[in-house]
C-alpha cells in the first residue's frame, strides 16, 4: 500500500463514475493521490487499518472522503456513521455523492453529520464541473 498522503477517498461501486470522477480531478490537477475503494466494507477497513490494510498507518487520513450511498456489503449511510464515530476519522469532511435524490436519504446523511449532499449528475459534463469543483473546494479553498 502506498503510504503517500491521501487526498481524496472515492468510495463507489460504479467502475464508470468513479473512472469519470478521477479524470475530471486529474484534468484539474487535483488527483495527486485518489484512491478509489469499490464498496463500504472496504472504506472501513482503508479507514480503520483492518482486514487487507492491516498495518496501514491509519492517520494518514483522506483530506476529503466521496462516498457513495447504494453500495454492496456495507452501505454508505452505515459507512458514514462509522467514520463519524470513530475518534481519529469524525473530522474527515464526508461528501455524499450519489444517485439518490430521496430525501430521507438527504436528512440521514446530515443527521450522521455528512458535510455535503451532491447528487449525481447523469449528463458527463456536468458530472465532470462537479467533481472538478468539489476538489477544488475541499482541496484548496477550504481549511481543515
């Protein structure tokens, strides 16, 4: 496992939009170190230092988490209250980016303190302006 800073965790089941959401951050220069997780159970143990990533240095800590919600195994509203829980991982700011636009899902996420509810746009452009955006803000405009 490479041990360099992580950036951004994508955490998303759907090979095209994670694929999609890394170009759009390489061509905006910000995908320095992504790493892309294909479902809840495996961001947990990125997160956590468990199962394959047993020994990971578990405060090298993503500056910015994408997370899907419909995921197999683990899904991401329990992936959220994990991380939200967990003592060295609840200030990692969370962006839910998903298909769903249902507002049950919209208010849970917050509840279980998510810092951004973005839903996925189906048009690639748009998709693209989004992360590239996202990035961006998380990136270099805000202050951890």
């Amino acid at each position: 496992m490479n041990e360099k800073e992580v950036e951004i965790l994508i955490v998303e089941d759907n090979p095209d939009d994670a694929e999609l959401a890394i170009r759009a951050l390489k061509k905006s220069h910000l995908a320095n170190n992504v790493i892309h997780l294909i479902d809840g159970a495996e961001a947990i143990d990125f997160l956590l230092g468990l199962g394959k990533y047993e020994g990971r240095d578990i405060n090298n800590i993503p500056k910015v988490i994408l997370l899907d919600l419909k995921m197999p195994k683990v899904n991401g509203l329990e992936v959220l209250m994990r991380i939200k829980s967990e003592s060295h991982t609840k200030s990692i700011p969370v962006v839910i980016l998903t298909s769903s636009a249902e507002d049950p899902d919209i208010k849970r996420s917050y509840e279980l303190g998510a810092n951004s509810y973005i839903v996925k746009p189906v048009e690639f452009n748009n998709f693209a302006k989004i992360i590239s955006d996202l990035g961006m803000y998380w990136l270099v405009i805000n202050k951890i």
